[in-house]
C-alpha cells in the first residue's frame, strides 16, 4: 500500500509539473515581456527580406518588421540569423519565439507550426529585358523561359501554360544562381522567379535593363509561431490587423519592393 501511495504522490507531481510545463509554454507573449526582449529569426542573406549593410547592420523588409513588432510590444528586438532550412528546426526547438523570415503559409508547415495572419507577400513574375514584347503569359507561346526547378515559380509558370493550353520551352536549372547567372550571361532572356530575385539581379546587372512584364501569383508571408501559444498569436494577429489598417506594414514594403500590398492581404 506504501509503495502505491509513493507512486500515486508520484504521479501527482509528474502531472503538475507538466501541466506547469504546458501553461508556460502557452504562454509565450508573458515569457517575451518578462524578459523583456522578442528573438526572432531573420534570413539576413536573402535581400530585399534581410541582409546585412557595409557595416554588418542588419536591414531588409523582415528586419524592419520584426523591430516594429518589438518596439509596439515593448521589447527590445534580438536577431537570430537562419537559412531558410533552418526556420522551423530553430523555432520548434526553443531558440527562437517567432520566424520572420519570408515565412510563406504552406499546408506542409502548417502541421508542425502556426502562423500570424499575412503580413507581406513574395510575389512570383516573369521578367525580361525591357525590349522584350511580354505583357501577359499568351506572350510566352514559343519562347523559352527559364526558371529554377521545383520552386513556387516553377510550379505557378508550368500551371498557368497548362492552364491557357499554351507550349512555350521552360528550361528548368537546378538551383537559383544557375538560373541567374543563365540570365546575366544572356544565355536566357524571360524567366520566372520571386519579385525580390528580380530585383536582386537588376541592381547587380542594370546593364541587362531586366523589367517585370506581368505577376504570376502571389504566396502570402506571415509570422511563424510555435503551435498551443494562443496569446502570442492573439496579440501578434491583432498587430498585423493594426499595421494593415494604419499602413505602416504596406510602408516598409513599399520602400524595398516598390510594390504595395493586396489589400485584401489580411483575408
């Protein structure tokens, strides 16, 4: 019977513990406060989203979000660079409270993490050089157009022919700086690829007089936020409806896409 109660007692305190363990883990937001800091992951390689000045400064869309979101939530903002690979390991092991870093929502991730309501998007487009007669993707009939292989780019370019029963020679490279230095070197004219590659490219070959001819898609980007942890995103969702309606979330995109955002983007 001794031995039963022991066990019983046991049980009890295992029980309050993870219960205790539970609550604080749910309750991110209170943790952030207390410590007075938010640690967020930014991609600081991957401009115009994050990267890294003269003076190794971080700056970018991201980077600017995620100190706006600090500073309305009275905290000082502390920067974990990751890879793109590396988000959600970094997020569910603790290391970080939130992701900003060009997070698309993804029915993959969804399982493993939340995500605040959309606070930007990566618009997806077909570019080319300004003398390039491509308005609209029935323009691409016969052409060849490069793209990397298996990217959001990829998928949307291939859809939208087959959609429109259009044949067009989409030459596929296997990673990102193949498929630019094919553009830069002029061995491809129209390719398909996310607004801030494009923008990447003019600024280092504005010989090239590289111009966006038409959207393809656009795949919303919203804050990566560890599941079970409703009063952070409670927060974090009504600060983005904040930023939405008062404009200063369209701001910091306009200044480093020139673009602004879909308004209904919070939908």
């Amino acid at each position: 019977m001794a031995t039963l109660s022991i066990l019983i007692s046991r049980f009890v305190v295992f029980a309050g513990i993870a219960a205790t363990s539970a609550v604080a883990h749910a309750d991110a937001l209170q943790s952030i406060r207390e410590r007075g800091s938010l640690i967020a992951a930014i991609d600081v390689s991957y401009p115009p989203f994050g990267k890294l000045d003269a003076a190794a400064i971080e700056s970018g869309s991201d980077v600017e979000t995620a100190r706006l979101l600090a500073k309305d939530m009275g905290v000082k903002l502390k920067i974990v660079p990751v890879s793109g690979a590396a988000r959600v390991p970094f997020l569910l092991s603790n290391k970080v409270d939130v992701v900003i870093a060009s997070f698309s929502i993804t029915e993959e991730r969804k399982k493993v993490v939340d995500y605040s309501l959309p606070y930007a998007v990566d618009y997806l487009v077909v570019a080319a050089p300004k003398s390039t007669a491509v308005s609209q993707i029935s323009d691409l009939a016969g052409k060849s157009i490069a793209v990397t292989r298996g990217t959001t780019a990829d998928i949307e370019l291939t859809g939208a022919l087959q959609k429109k029963g259009i044949t067009a020679n989409v030459v596929r490279y296997e990673d990102e700086a193949t498929t630019n230095t094919a553009v830069i070197t002029g061995q491809q004219d129209i390719f398909a690829a996310s607004l801030s590659t494009v923008q990447s490219l003019e600024e280092r070959s504005p010989e090239k007089s590289i111009a966006i001819k038409f959207n393809l898609a656009n795949y919303p980007l919203a804050i990566g936020i560890r599941k079970n942890e409703p009063a952070l995103k409670a927060w974090i969702d009504a600060w983005v409806k904040a930023g939405m309606k008062n404009g200063k979330l369209n701001k910091i995109f306009v200044t480093y896409f020139g673009q602004s955002l879909p308004t209904d983007l919070a939908n």
